[in-house]
C-alpha cells in the first residue's frame, strides 16, 4: 500500500506539471500568420501595442517594447507572461517619449529616444521600472529622416550609438535630379556613424563626450554587439533614389536591386564610405556614387573602404540584428545571426522586396556562408506595391532566457514568440 501511495503522489505530481510543459511548448495555429522552418512554431505573444520598434527581454522573462509614436501619452510598453503559454497576460504602459533602441544593462533599461539615451531603474520582482530617468547621453542633433537612435552594449561598459545621415546622399540640393554631392561631406562631423559613450556615466552630451567609433555608415538601425566575438556588428541600410536621380545612368529595376544591405563587423576607425560610394553586390565591389562623378561601374578610391562581411538584396531595409546564444534551438543557430528586414518604399515602381527575417551562419568573427530565410509569410499575399499594402512588417529581435526568440512588427504591434519543438 505503501509503494501504491507512493506511485500515486508521483503520477500527480507529473500531471500536476503537464499543462504547465504543455502550455510552454504549445503554439499557435498557423504560426500567428508567419511560416517557419520544420520543428519551429510560434505564439502571438502580444498584438496591437503600437508601432513596436526594437525590444529588449530581462532576465525573468519580461519584454519590453519601445514605440514609435506615444500610445496614450507612453513610449513604452511592458509584457509579461504569467501563466508560461507563450502570451502576455500583463501588459503595462509607461514613459513619456517615444524611440526605437531599447536595451537592458546592468540594472537598468536603456532607451533611445531621437535625440536622447534616457535609463530606468529596474526593480527587482516588478514589471515597470521606476518611473523616474535618468538621461545618459543627450544632445542630439534633431533631424528630419534617419533619426532613429539605437543602442549596443560591451562587457566593458561601453555604450555604441547609431547617428544616422539626415541626407540620401549629401547632395547640395537633398533627394534631387543631378544635384552634385558635396565634397568633403559635412554632415559626417555629426551623423553618418556610430559613437561611443560610457554606458554608466549620467548627463553626458553629445559632442562633448563620448567618441565617434567608425563613419561613413549612412544609417545603422540594425546594430548589437556580439558577446562571443567580443565586436559590435551592423547591417547597413543602402542609399535610394538611383533611378530617379540619375536615370541615364541606371534603369529601374537596377535602382530597385541597387546597392546592398550590408551585414558589417565595426572596428574602431572604420569608415564604410558614405556618401562617395556604395555597395554593389552585383559586381561584388564598392563603386563611386554618381553624385561623386560615378557611372555605375568606376570605383575610384572606393576599394580604400571598409568592406561588408555579407550582401542583401537593395531596399530590403534591414532594422534588427541578433546574435543568438541560446540552447533552445538546434546547435546550427548556436552564434549565428538572426536579421529582420522591414521593406523599402525604395523599390518602387517594381514590387516590394523582404518583409522577412534572415539568418546567418556564423564562425567567429564571419559568416560562414551566405544567408537563409528563417521567418516568412509576414506580407501577406505577395507581390504587393508599396510598404503600406504589407500586413505585418518585421522589425525588432530579441532573445527570451529560454532561448526563445521573439520578433516585433510595425504595422499592427504584434510580437511573435519562435521556439524549436522538434525535427519533425
């Protein structure tokens, strides 16, 4: 009897724990309207939060979201999923600025705003913060496109920001038939690169502390520093308008195609070669820009610059990067790199291009190959002709303590939770 009693506490123990197991491993049908490689499945984990930019996940498990546009007044949103079925069940609003880069860093959450780097305390066992920041870097120049601001982290302390170019091309006249660039570019004093600050120093100011890390980069919102590689990595968004610009030169479909998205390793003292040249990942080299006396094809001094690690098509607009250091997933994603690409309006006449998130295969420091589409299907119906006829646009990543991996959208603030089941 004594045995029996015994089996019996065990068998209800282990029931006791199944809907638990099977509410953490549980997902979606139809993968929340996304598709996903065999063995992976996904749970909506939250929707309509607003146009959801990058997002950062403490170590409990909390996720934060950083908006674009205030949400009733907040820029900031706080999820957690109580019950461990792969849904937020507590979702909170705080902060009165709106931004993209967000981050967690020794306690506390990071928040880039378009012109500040602002930091809340996290409060052990709480899903908001205190609700009081405290400005780390401020001061940035206010510009009208480019002007998101995102943030990185070193084991050193050291916090990495992108200033994006508020220019195309840094022509006399911006966005412009034939204008010429001007030479030497001097929006490159304070934009078009990545600056360093320290990341626990408070009421630091731009251009007055801090550091410019690497240039010539026109606009890095995708950016994160790869821990097992101890080196800050970007993918680059290409300059547009090439076809429109200087059409005896290129046709539209090349203007569509034309230059790449570059996946980048940062290295102090880099200089990626914005405005003078750009990426052709037809031709696999650099090539002089028209505003600077290019053709499509004369290289000039470009080869001088520092080169991409790896291509994407044009006007994919890649916006997040991730390096992914979990167990959950097979052992063939173990340090690779995840990128979501948003779509370009770029493209156009032609029809859109990316709306997907990537991954990239990695060996130290580099690739060790060319990429492969993980997430898909988050357009809709494809083809389609503009950015606003997409049903959900990818843009921040992060990475859960389990090692689940979420992804964020812009178009109606849906988060998706991916995780890995099985081979079959």
């Amino acid at each position: 009897m004594r045995k029996l009693a015994v089996l019996l506490v065990l068998l209800s123990g282990m029931f006791m724990w199944l809907p638990q197991l099977y509410a953490a491993t549980a997902c979606d049908p139809g993968n929340g309207d996304i598709t996903l490689p065999v063995g992976f499945c996904a749970t909506v984990f939250a929707d309509d939060l607003g146009v959801a930019r990058h997002m950062a996940v403490n170590g409990n498990g909390d996720v934060y979201v950083a908006l674009q546009s205030l949400h009733d007044g907040t820029g900031i949103v706080a999820l957690r999923d109580t019950t461990s079925n792969g849904h937020a069940d507590v979702i909170k609003y705080f902060g009165t600025e709106s931004g993209t880069g967000i981050g967690i860093h020794n306690g506390y959450l990071y928040f880039a705003t378009d012109t500040d780097v602002l930091r809340y305390r996290l409060l052990p066992g709480k899903l908001l913060p205190d609700l009081h920041p405290q400005v780390v870097v401020g001061g940035f120049p206010e510009q009208h496109q480019h002007s998101a601001k995102t943030i990185a982290f070193d084991a050193s302390g050291h916090l990495y920001v992108n200033v994006g170019a508020p220019s195309n091309a840094c022509q006399r006249l911006d966005r412009s038939p034939g204008s010429p660039g001007i030479n030497p570019c001097p929006l490159l004093a304070q934009h078009g690169g990545i600056w360093v600050f320290n990341a626990d120093k408070l009421d630091q100011v731009f251009g007055k502390d801090g550091s410019r890390y690497a240039t010539g980069i026109r606009n890095a919102v995708a950016i994160t520093w790869n821990a097992r590689a101890r080196a800050l990595y970007a993918v680059l968004m290409g300059r547009d308008q090439l076809y429109d610009n200087w059409p005896k030169l290129y046709s539209a479909q090349q203007s569509a195609e034309l230059p790449a998205e570059e996946f980048i390793l940062i290295q102090r003292g880099d200089n990626f070669g914005w405005p003078y040249c750009y990426y052709d990942q037809l031709q696999d080299k650099r090539v002089l820009a028209p505003e600077y006396g290019g053709d499509g094809h004369k290289t000039g001094d470009c080869s001088g610059y520092s080169q991409p690690l790896l291509s994407f098509p044009g006007h994919w607009a890649p916006e997040a990067v991730l390096f992914y250091s979990g167990k959950l997933f097979p052992a063939v994603y173990r340090d690779g790199a995840f990128v979501s690409f948003h779509g370009s309006w770029n493209r156009a006449p032609l029809p859109q291009a990316g709306y997907k998130v990537a991954f990239v295969p990695f060996n130290g420091m580099r690739p060790t190959g060319g990429y492969q589409v993980f997430a898909d299907g988050f357009a809709g119906e494809m083809p389609i002709l503009s950015t606003g006829s997409a049903h959900f646009r990818p843009m921040g990543l992060a990475q859960g303590p389990d090692g689940a991996l979420y992804v964020g959208d812009t178009q109606h603030g849906r988060i998706w939770r991916v995780i890995y089941i099985s081979k079959h």
